[in-house]
C-alpha cells in the first residue's frame, strides 16, 4: 500500500525530538510522502524514511574540543591575565633600616 494521502498518520524520525515520532503527511509527491509534520513539536520537515540525518556537529572538531578540554588541567589558571601593572620606573629603594630612621 504505498497510497499516501495528506494527514495521514506516519512515523519519521523528528529532528526537534531527536527521535521517531508520530508525524502527519503534509505534501505527497508520485505517492510518496514528501514532507511530513511531527505531531508532537508540529514542526514540517522533508520525510526522512525514519532515518536519523548524520549529525552536523562536525566530530573532528568534537575530538578536538575534547582534547583541548582534557589538556585543561583545573589547576590551571585560565589563560586571560589581568592587565600588568607597570613597573614603577624610579629603582628600587633600599629597604629601610631598622633603628637607624633618620629623624
Ligand atoms: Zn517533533
């Protein structure tokens, strides 16, 4: 039975559910459901043939966020320093004695 008409009850995988979900048929082209509507977060999308989409994170960069998250020790400062404070320019004075303050 491939007779698809619109409103029809179909299950496809919902990208806001992230799962398979109860979906209404929307637009069918040649008897096939062209895009359908999920019947819980009422979003339209292109029937997917109840197949999951390939996620669109990009996984390289995934690993590479995990790396740089694990190199991260929490022991480390964060990497932002304050702004330095200036040097003062006159030498260093010599540290006071003690007893021998000149009055
Ligand atoms: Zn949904």
């Amino acid at each position: 039975m491939s007779d698809y008409r619109l409103g029809d009850d179909i299950d496809d995988f919902c990208v806001r559910c992230k799962r398979i979900m109860n979906h209404s048929v929307v637009s069918v082209v040649n008897n096939e459901p062209a895009k359908v509507r999920c019947r819980t977060c009422h979003s339209d999308h292109d029937y997917r043939h109840e197949q999951a989409p390939p996620p669109k994170v990009d996984l390289r960069k995934q690993a590479l966020f995990a790396e740089v998250l694990k190199k991260v020790s929490p022991d480390d400062p964060p990497p932002t320093t304050p702004a330095p404070t200036p040097a003062p320019a006159a030498p260093a004075p010599k540290p006071k004695s003690k007893g021998k303050a000149r009055k």
